[in-house]
C-alpha cells in the first residue's frame, strides 16, 4: 500500500495550523426518521479527526454529501438537517453554512474563530461534485489552506470533495481514513497466513469480481448465503427451490478451479438448515445433508455440522476478511450459523491468534446480532468501497492522498 500523508504530517508540512482553514470531506450521510438521524455511527467516527483539528486551531469546514440530490437542491437533503446530530456527538456549536463556494463562505469564516467548526452545504446540490469538475473543485478549494479526506466509505467514487480537491491543496487522510487503510492492509495488503475469507450474501453476481479476486489472495474462502447454493449446483446438488442463479454455474465452477489452481480451499456447507417457505420459524423445520434437500424446500442456513467445521478453519487461520452473512439471518432462527462463526471469530481475536476485518452493508448487521462488533479488530461502516476494495479495485479517494 502506498504511502498517504496523516495529520502526524501537519505540523512538518505546514507547521502551526491554528487560524488556517481546514477542509475536511467526511461522511454524514446519517440514516434519518421524521427529521432527526437515527444512527450516529458516521458521526462518531469523524468526531476525533475534526476535534484535533479544531483543538490545534484551525477554522475546520466540512465537507459532504447526503442523499442523492443529483446536482439540484432540495430542502429535504440539506446538510442543515444534521447539524444538531454534528453538535450533539462533538459536544460542540457548528454554524451550517448554506455554500460550498463563494462569497457566502468567505463571509463565514471571518465571523468563525480558529478552532470553530463549520458545516457547509450538501455538496451534492451541485452537479460539479459527480462530474468531479475542476472549476468547481477550484471554487471550493479557494477557501481552504489545506484539504484532510475522512470518509472512506466515499472514497470508491471520483467527485470533487473526495479526488478533486486532494490535487490541489495539501492533502492528509484523517484519523478514520488511516485507520482504515491500515485495517485493510492487515487484512489483504500484507496480511499474516493462513487468510480465510468469508463471503455471503444473496447473489453471485453482485460478488464474482470479489470472489476472483480473492481466490488467489486466500488459503480459505467461505461461501455462505443465497451464493452457496450457486455453488453448490454447480457442483451437481440438487438444491430445490432455494434462492439460486442458475445461468452462473459456469461462474461458479470457473471460480472453483481457479481457487484449485491457486490452493486455496473452497468451503461450501454439507449441511444446510431447509424448509419449505422462508418465515420466522416455519412448520417442517429440519437439518439434513445438502444431498437430501426434496424439491420444495429452501436451504436458509448453513447447518451446525458444517458451522464446527468451519470454526476449526479459522482456528488454523491468522487473518480473516468477511464480508456477508452466511444464512437468512434477519428472520429466526436462520441467523445460527452467522451468529456462531461470528462468535468464534471474536473469541480467537480476543486470545490475539486472529486479525478480524469485516465490512459491507449485511455485515456489519449481522455482526451486530452476533454481539462481536466490538471484539472484531476492525469493522468497517463502507457498504461500496469495501467491497470495491475487496475486489482489488484503486479507489480513487484513496489514491489521491497518496500522491
């Protein structure tokens, strides 16, 4: 991984901060329920970055977006509308400023004193931010002395206030951001072996770049979730009337070979929890052996014979990635094999035999279930750029701070 500049580098750079203007993309794309956010996760993980900032004195602007506005404004995707979130997790007053650019954000920050925080508007409301257009990149950066990108889970995509501004002051990942690319390069950049991974999740397709990738990176790939039962057509299982893609068998068995030509091993479940309608605690609830699946049951959960199994696994492993849950888990009892192996994860990670990484939409969920969100070493909020990253894509947020 290359090397980014952090705030450890301010002080050589550009020496005492205090007075200068720091602006700073993060990401506070709260979820929200009659006009008050709900989760404050995105919050508090920007909090640290933007306190030491205004703690050394800078005039600290944020930076971001929410919703999807798609280059217009919209009274209901203001930035406005977080702004007692912002104050209530800093414990701190920030003044909403209703631009990005201009004349209206000059006039703010004569009134703000160093180390006062200002929230500027939706950056989003500008079609200048998607289109990454340098003029408006330009327009923004005027007011800044110096850019710090704190939002990974933005950082797979190239727009203004995530790439363009990093070309064109002094630019610094902050405290969130370094933490996660230091967790990822644990975790596949230069991780320690054995590597398991574990991918779940409903489709194939949304994961065939992920797992192409992975195959030639791990010792131990997991496939859990709908994709498993791709999978295990492909190697000839009659799985009944379970989720499965039907026309990506010859993906799968390409991903099968592919694993057996890198050695890695291929984990599938050889007992699998079935039914014949997905509810809560369906009638005719039962274990068996992936071959004895009757035609009109689903397989809804990786089974406790093949959960043991693959505990034993990560008991030999010394790194794991994970992304995805391995059964149906938001509907009882199906969550059983998530829970456990999640559980097993943590418990390694406490005794310090394994690095735990996990991340993406369903996961973090999942891992919340499980209780382990805590004891995981690293558990990433970004849905798309930790997925991109487990493709083995350059995110480009990430590759501007390098330069």
């Amino acid at each position: 991984m290359s090397h980014f500049r952090t705030l450890d580098d301010l002080e050589n750079d550009l020496g005492d901060v205090s007075g200068k203007v720091a602006l700073v993309r993060v990401d506070l794309n709260l979820p929200m329920a009659d006009g008050a956010a709900t989760d404050l996760t995105r919050a508090r993980a920007v909090a640290p970055t933007i306190l030491e900032l205004a703690d050394a004195g800078a005039k600290v602007l944020l930076l971001a977006h929410f919703g999807r506005p798609k280059g217009e404004r919209h009274s209901t995707l203001s930035t406005s509308l977080v702004q007692p979130s912002i104050e209530g997790v800093l414990g701190r007053e920030v003044m909403y400023i209703s631009e990005v650019s201009g004349t209206v954000v000059e006039q703010s920050l004569a009134i703000l004193r160093p180390g006062n925080i200002g929230l500027l508007e939706n950056t989003r409301f500008w079609p200048g931010e998607e289109a990454n257009n340098p003029d408006f990149a330009r327009a923004i950066a005027a007011n800044g002395d110096f850019y710090v990108n704190d939002a990974f889970s933005a950082a797979h995509r190239a727009h203004a206030s995530t790439e363009g501004l990093a070309h064109l002051l002094p630019a610094y990942a902050g405290r969130a951001m370094e933490a996660e690319l230091q967790a990822l390069n644990r975790a596949l950049g230069n991780p320690e072996k054995p590597v398991a991974a574990v991918v779940g999740g409903a489709k194939v397709s949304s994961k065939l770049a992920v797992l192409k990738h992975l195959v030639a990176r791990v010792d131990h790939l997991i496939i859990g979730g709908g994709m498993a039962n791709t999978f295990l057509a492909a190697r000839g299982v009659d799985v009944g009337k379970s989720l499965c893609e039907h026309d990506l068998t010859p993906q799968a068995e390409g991903i099968m070979d592919a694993a057996d030509r890198a050695g890695c091993t291929v984990h599938l479940p050889y007992d699998v929890v079935v039914a014949r309608e997905f509810a809560a605690n369906p009638p005719g609830l039962r274990t068996c052996n992936v071959h004895e699946v009757a035609p009109d049951e689903m397989i809804l959960d990786v089974g406790p014979q093949a959960t043991e199994a693959l505990a034993d696994v990560l008991k030999t492993c010394r790194t794991l990635v994970w992304n995805g849950p391995l059964g149906a888990f938001e509907t009882p009892p199906f969550e059983a094999a998530t829970v456990a192996l999640a559980q097993t994860a943590a418990a390694l990670t406490s005794e310090g035999s394994l690095v735990t990484v996990a991340g993406g939409g369903d996961t973090l969920a999942a891992l919340a279930q499980a209780g382990v969100v805590d004891r995981f070493s690293y558990v990433s909020t970004a849905g798309g750029a930790f997925l991109e990253w487990m493709e083995g894509r350059e995110l480009p947020g990430v590759a501007a701070l390098a330069r």
